[in-house]
C-alpha cells in the first residue's frame, strides 16, 4: 500500500492569489558584496523567481566562533527577498561545520572502512553518530529556527543539505556504538543475530554486544550481512539526524513545513529514500544528469522515482544544473533547449517547483566552473535569456499546480535491499548493476512508447497495475513473495529477472533451487548460476542476445511457455525466458541481461498479455515521451520531445498550455520542444 504522506507542498501565489510552480535556485549571497544582490533581487524579479534556498553553506558566517552570532546579514537578505516577492526555503545550515568546531572536536570527523580520517577543508565532514556534532548542530537549528519561525519571507525549512552525500559510510567509534544500539534493537538477542548473521561460518559467533563492529577494512569479504545491516543503520543514522533537526522545527516553528533535499540517483544509493519518505512535509529531490545514451531515459527514470517515493503527489525539484556541472572527468554544457526541457520532463513526473544549484555561478571555489542561472557571463548571455524564458513558460503553467501523476498500467518495481544486498561482494558476478538493470528495462518502455511508473517495492499497492516488472529483486523477504504470488494469482503479469527472489531479509539464500521465493509462481528451478565472463554472450532464438547472467533453467510447473530458448552458450537449447500463466495472470522469467535492446524486442510479448499499448503513433515512439498529470476536472498531457528531430503529432485535442508550433489538428515538436495540453478528465 502507498503509506501515507503528509504534503504540505511550499506554493507560491500569483497577483490573484492562485498557486504558481515554484521557480528558483540555491542562493549564496554571503560569495557576494551588497550591490550584487540588489541586482540579484532585480534579475531574480524578471526570471520570475519565486523561492530561493537560503543558507546551505552559512553555518561559519553564521556562528563565526563557537560563542559569536552574525545574524544580521541574513536577517538583511530574507527583508530584501521578501521585499522582492521572494519566499525563502531556509536551509538549517548544518551542512558544512566550520573550522572552529573541527579544530575543537575532531572527534566530529568521519573515518573511512580502512581507518582514514576525512578531514575538513571540503564539506559535510561530520559523522552522522556523533553526539558533539548533533549538540552543535542542533544548538544552530534552534537559533535559526527561533528567530526567523515568523519571517515572512519563510516558506519551508530544508535541514542539512543532500544528507549522505559524502558522509553516509562512517566506521568510526562513534559509528560502531550506536550500530550496536541498532543491532540490539533490531534483533533484541545475540542468538538471534548469530543467526541471523550467520555467524557459524568462518568463526564469527559473537557472545557480547562489545564484540559487534561496522564491516572495517578485513582480511577477506567482511560477513555479508553484517555489510547490509551496516548499510540499513546508514541510511537510518542519517534520517535520526533528519529526525532531530525537525523536532526542533516543528516545535519552534510549526507552521512551516519541513524537507530536505534527496539525491534519487544512479550514483547516491546510500539513502533508502523511500523509507525516508514519510518523514518530510514534502519530497524534495536533486538531480544531475550523467551525458551518456541513456541520459535522458535516466533523468526521466529518477522523476518517475521521486514521484513513486512521493506517493505520487506533487514534489520540488531542489537542484538540478542550467548547464555543465563541475564533478565530471568532462563537463559539457547543456544544448539548446535542453535546460528547459529537463526541467519540463521532472514537471511532468510531478515536480511542483523547478529550482537549479545554483542562482549565480561563483566566482570561487570548488564550484566555480559549474552552471547557475546567472552564469561567469552575466545578464547578458544565452543562458540567462533560456532562464527567464523558462520562468514565463512556468507562469503558463499555473493550472497544473497541485494535479498529480495519472499511473501508468506498468509499474517497475524498485527495491533498496535489493540494490544494497544485489551488488555485495563474494557473489557470482561482481559486475551486477542493479540500477541500470531497472533503468533498461524503463529505457525499452520509452523506445515502445509506454508510459511506466517506477515505485518503490515496498510501498506500492501492486493490484494498481496490469505489469509488474521487478528486475534483480534480489531481497524477497517472505511477505514480499506471497505479495507477488497473490498477485499474479489474481490476474496480474510479474516479469522478474536473474538473480531475483534468492534471499531473505537476512541475506540467506532460499533453499531448494533458484530462485527460492517465487519459484513455484514462476514454475521454475535453477540448480547452478552460469554468470558470464567480461565481453562474452549468448545468442538467443528470438534474435537477442544476453550477457552478464545465464541460468540453466528446468520447467517445473504446468503452463509453462519458453517464450526464448538459448542458442548458444553452457546452456544451448535450454530456455532463456519462460513464462507461467494462471488463468488470467502470468509469471515471466528473464534469465540473462539483455539490454535496453533486447528488452525492446521481447517486451511486446510480454505486455501483450495484459492489453497494454503505446497511447503514441507509432512513428512518434521513442522519440517523444509521453506523461500524464490529472486533477479533478483535468487531464494534462505532456509530449516530451527526446530527440533532435521535429516531430509531428496529429490528431491531439485541448488547450496548449505550452505552445509548440500547432498544424491543423495537430502539433509540431521541434527537436528537444515540450507541448502540455489541458484537456477535460471527464
Ligand atoms: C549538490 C549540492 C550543491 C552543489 C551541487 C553541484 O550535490 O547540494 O551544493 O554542490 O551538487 O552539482
């Protein structure tokens, strides 16, 4: 089931007092001198900016000593923006800890699996566990918070800033006492973590809690389990700080809401955002794009996600880039029409605001090559000029504030256990990639046309959907299979993949044959895994072919249809995909890797059963995405166009909200243009 969630979503308002999309960046103004930013709020005023994050990186201008306070800077700032028309998403400022503190207790600093302190001199050197940081930090959250709850420039407080996005892995003492306090309540007794660690192997029994320690640096493959409870108490050390930092909001300023910015990414796999979830007034995400073939499709994918984690309603976009970011080993700037059109595409996955890292590109520091909405080059540039346009196409699109993302039919299930436990060391292949696995999957959907919702697996209410498509769901804990075994039994279509449904909740292999916790369902059963080595694959009848992962598959169940049998490889002649029916569902097994390619070539098979087409003529599919938001009386239909080609898209009814260039009854997408249609939900 979607858990509940509170969204207490940050709209601004326009003149006539209806909500707009939020519009802004990160705002440093402390890098600057006062005449800058008078000219800040003048150009923030004609790009339309209507919220800025304020003080992410403050907390030494803040508190220039550890008994000194500077408020006055900031007090100035909030009067102006608030002045201006500007509301505030004011950062606690924790982010960073200045050279006073570290110098003081370096006992605050994080200590890496080999024993190496992370010392300060970059950012976000704190130890999640530590409690002189947590004094400290909160000390600052509670000035903040007391001064400006009634500023009416305030519109949502934002703790910390990207929480784990250097420090989620810390070995440290303090780490290592309260992984301990996790463990003990966790598993109450040191039986049931011997067995649940399986601690008979290798010698490992522990008879005294003092004895347990995060996985440091060993002499061989540290015990699995304990590397995926390390990486659970990770995630949940990080959030207890989220949690501390919002008791204090919510007492001191109630009225505000509170969130703090996640990193759903390919590279950020540290925090279980979806646990996290519930946690924040709202979801707010950060996303940078990776240039590669898939870029788009992933940029697309971590939309979907955030809106998934979100429970579908509307969240805020806190970052993204308006060009080139600085972190790449290269950093090419964005083409034209590109800035607006990501920022269209998380729009249309149920983004409410639409802000940028950061508003004015710095003029030092480690950041100053990376893009922001007022770039080295000043008002005066291309750049500026797509900023402000972005801002009046935002404007235009007012109405959609509020609506939620209409769910696809087909839902790829997304699972943080799985994405930890999956990619542990000492397994058959060290070169499983859970997240592209998933994001090939999503990738073939958009090439067919498909819409697809991207959910967290343990959250989502599967009956909503025709497909489910689980790829590598390595962690099914038993609940989870007979979620999925009922769900195929009462009409649904499973697709499931390699090295899915192995182990528990405890990292212990189901027994019997692969894959243990949905074999029946999928009628089924592997005796050996036949990962493949580095550039080898394997040709399957139906014209695709695998790589990475071959299982020698037997047929177990009844109504069981080899949907591809393996041509050649170990396994030649034995089947590569089958698929159960049960009446009116279907359990599908896809035993290899086979690619954003592949999977294009098989997913049609796959879907078929379950009636789902392409809403996109065909000529349009893969070119253009498709996404839809709705609210009570209105459908609103985004074309997202992915490519550098025009395309035209006939026959389409409804006002156009964002205006590509129309043709009779149709419309024409330049290449990389968005059009949003409103046309009626009855
Ligand atoms: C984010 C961070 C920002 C800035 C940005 C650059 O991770 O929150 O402060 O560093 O990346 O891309």
């Amino acid at each position: 089931m979607t858990a509940p969630l509170t969204s207490r979503f940050p709209y601004a308002k326009g003149s006539d007092g209806t909500r707009r999309l939020g519009y802004g960046a990160d705002y440093n103004p402390e890098q600057w001198s006062r005449e800058v930013w008078a000219d800040d709020i003048r150009l923030m005023r004609e790009a339309g900016v209507n919220v800025v994050s304020l003080a992410i990186f403050s907390w030494a201008r803040l508190q220039p000593t550890a008994d000194t306070w500077d408020f006055g800077w900031l007090d100035e700032i909030m009067d102006l923006l608030h002045a201006g028309g500007i509301g505030v998403d004011l950062a606690t400022a924790t982010a960073s800890p200045p050279p006073w503190l570290t110098t003081a207790h370096p006992e605050i600093l994080p200590v890496t699996a080999r024993g190496e302190t992370l010392w300060p001199g970059a950012r976000q050197h704190w130890r999640p566990t530590s409690p002189v940081f947590r004094e400290h930090a909160l000390n600052l959250v509670r000035r903040l918070a007391s001064r400006y709850a009634d500023h009416p420039a305030l519109v949502a407080w934002h703790v910390n800033n990207e929480l784990g996005c250097h420090n989620v892995y810390d070995y440290s003492d303090d780490a290592a006492c309260t992984f301990r306090a996790w463990l003990r309540r966790r598993y109450t007794t040191l039986d049931a973590l011997n067995n649940a660690w399986g601690t008979a192997f290798w010698s490992q029994r522990y008879s005294d809690w003092e004895q347990l320690l995060p996985p440091r640096l060993a002499a061989s493959h540290p015990n699995p389990t304990q590397q995926l409870d390390f990486k659970r108490f990770s995630s949940d050390a990080l959030k207890d700080h989220l949690l501390a930092e919002r008791e204090i909001l919510r007492e001191l300023s109630p009225d505000t809401p509170v969130t703090t910015n996640f990193m759903v990414m390919p590279g950020t796999k540290g925090m279980d955002y979806a646990d996290w979830a519930d946690e924040v007034d709202f979801v707010a995400n950060d996303h940078y794009v990776t240039p590669g073939p898939q870029d788009r499709d992933e940029l697309s994918f971590s939309a979907n996600l955030s809106s998934g984690i979100a429970g579908h309603r509307p969240w805020f976009l806190m970052e993204h880039s308006t060009s080139a970011v600085n972190w790449q080993p290269v950093n090419p700037p964005k083409a034209p029409g590109e800035l607006a059109r990501d920022s269209l595409l998380h729009v249309a996955h149920g983004a409410d605001a639409v802000c940028f890292f950061q508003w004015r590109q710095s003029a030092a520091g480690a950041e100053k090559y990376h893009s922001a909405m007022v770039p080295h080059a000043g008002a005066d540039s291309e750049l500026f000029r797509s900023v402000v346009e972005l801002g009046r196409t935002l404007d235009a699109l007012a109405p959609i504030a509020g609506s939620e993302r209409e769910p696809a039919r087909v839902a790829i299930l997304f699972d943080w256990d799985s994405w930890w436990a999956g990619e542990q060391d000492s397994h058959p292949t060290s070169r499983l990639d859970y997240h592209r696995e998933a994001l090939d999957w999503y990738s073939a959907l958009l090439r067919l046309g498909h819409r697809a919702d991207v959910v967290p697996a343990h959250r989502t209410d599967l009956s909503a959907y025709d497909v489910v498509i689980a790829p590598v769901l390595h962690v099914v804990p038993q609940p989870l299979a007979k979620e999925l075994t009922r769900y195929v039994e009462c009409g649904g279509h499973l697709v499931t993949t390699y090295f899915s449904a192995i182990v528990d909740e405890n990292d212990h292999v189901w027994l019997g044959g692969y894959p243990g916790a949905l074999r029946d369902v999928l009628g089924i059963r592997i005796e050996e895994f036949g990962p493949l080595l580095d550039g080898d694959t394997v040709d399957l009848d139906n014209g695709t072919s695998g790589s990475l992962w071959t299982d020698r598959i037997s047929v177990t169940g009844t109504d069981v249809e080899v949907l591809a049998g393996y041509r050649t490889g170990t396994y030649a002649s034995r089947p590569a995909v089958t698929r159960r029916g049960t009446g009116r569902g279907s359990a599908t097994y896809v035993s290899t890797r086979l690619g954003a390619d592949g999977l294009t070539v098989l997913l049609p098979e796959l879907l078929a059963p379950a009636g789902v087409t392409s809403e996109l003529p065909e000529h349009a599919r893969g070119l253009v995405e498709h996404v839809v938001r709705r609210d009570a009386e209105h459908r609103y239909l985004f074309l997202v166009n992915r490519s550098d080609e025009q395309v035209a898209l006939p026959g389409l009814t409804g006002d156009v909200l964002v205006a590509p260039r129309t043709e009779g009854d149709g419309l024409v997408l330049a290449p990389r243009q968005v059009a949003v249609l409103r046309q009626s939900a009855s």
